[in-house]
C-alpha cells in the first residue's frame, strides 16, 4: 500500500495544488492538472496499488483554493467510495 501525505497549508492555488500532486504521485507525463485528468489517473494507479492520502491542513487548502478545493476534495471522496482502494484522512 502506498501511503502519501499533502501538506495543504503550503497549498496556495491551483498550480501548487498540481505541484504536490505530481510530486507525491507517479502521474503520467502527459497529466492534464485538472480535475478529470486526477480523477482518470488516480483510478488507473489505484489498480495497480492500493493508497492512502492524509491531507494534513485541510482548513487552510479549502481557504486558499475555495470551491476548487472543494471539488478537489470531492472527486477524492468519490474515488474513495466507489473504489475501495483509496483510503483518505484529514488532519
């Protein structure tokens, strides 16, 4: 099981967001950072291997990121859902 920690209170916008992502995860080179792109890449890595992502600063992400971090967060809770190898924790 892969196990990744997001600080989301380095998270100030969009392209930081993208940052961490790609940082922290094996997303193909050709990644398109948006949220479609995270959700079809996830699913393909989760396939592979089961993970958990712990987003620690959760507050402050949704501050600095508003609904985009909303939706972000919501795409990773479906995931969650539907697939059953992805297990998230907030801090």
């Amino acid at each position: 099981m892969r196990y990744v920690i997001l600080n989301g209170s380095a998270i100030t916008d969009r392209k930081m967001l993208y940052d961490a992502l790609e940082a922290h995860l094996d997303l193909p080179d050709y990644f398109g950072r948006n949220l479609d792109a995270l959700d079809d890449a996830l699913y393909d890595l989760l396939l592979a291997q089961p993970m958990t992502i712990e987003i620690e600063g959760t507050e402050t992400l949704l501050h600095s990121l508003g609904r985009y971090g909303e939706t972000f967060l919501r795409v990773l809770d479906r995931l969650a859902k539907e697939n059953g190898r992805l297990t998230l924790a907030f801090r």
